[in-house]
C-alpha cells in the first residue's frame, strides 16, 4: 500500500495505490489520524487502488466521516464494486468523461 498525502488548493489529497485491505488498514488508519482535526477539505483519491476488502471499505468510511468535508474522487473499478455492492453508490464521484471512468 501507498499513501501520498499532499496539500494544495486548499486541501488535503489523499492518493491511495495498490491494496487497501486488512494487511495494509493498520498503517493507512494511522497515516490518516495523523492529519491534523482541523485540515482542509480532504479528497481521498482511490483510483489506483487494486484489491479492496472489507477493512479496507471501514476504513474509506470511517475517514469520510471524521475527515472534514471530505469526497472521493477517481474511484477504480474494484473501489466502485464494492461500494456499489454494500450499497454505498451514493459516495461514489460522478464519472469525469476525461478519465475513461464510468
């Protein structure tokens, strides 16, 4: 798992890659807690994320609720699964015609 965290424009992005599962959960819950209370409208960018679990979909959850104003973006096919399979379509970012996302 790869976790970039940069801020620009105002906010905070999160650029998650790779696997997001309940091997790589612990080190990426304590990346995020680690962003201070106060920071700036946070994306989580998840479009380079390859296999996502359960813990790794708690995880997504649990940082768009106590980050502050927090959105995904770019969600890759086994990130959009899953939401959609668990019934969380309604967080999933509109497609951007540019990325070749539906």
């Amino acid at each position: 798992m790869s976790l970039d965290i940069a801020r620009d424009d105002g906010q905070t992005r999160v650029r998650f890659s790779d696997e997001l599962n309940i091997y790589t959960a612990a080190a990426v819950r304590d990346a995020l807690l680690a962003l201070p209370a106060d920071a700036p409208p946070c994306r989580l960018d998840l479009g380079d994320v390859i296999e996502i679990d359960c813990a790794g979909l708690q995880l997504v959850l649990a940082a768009l609720r106590s980050l502050p104003a927090s959105t995904l973006e770019r969600c890759s096919a086994p990130v959009r699964d899953s939401l959609t399979l668990c019934g969380f379509e309604a967080l999933l970012p509109a497609a951007d015609p540019s990325s070749g996302e539906q």
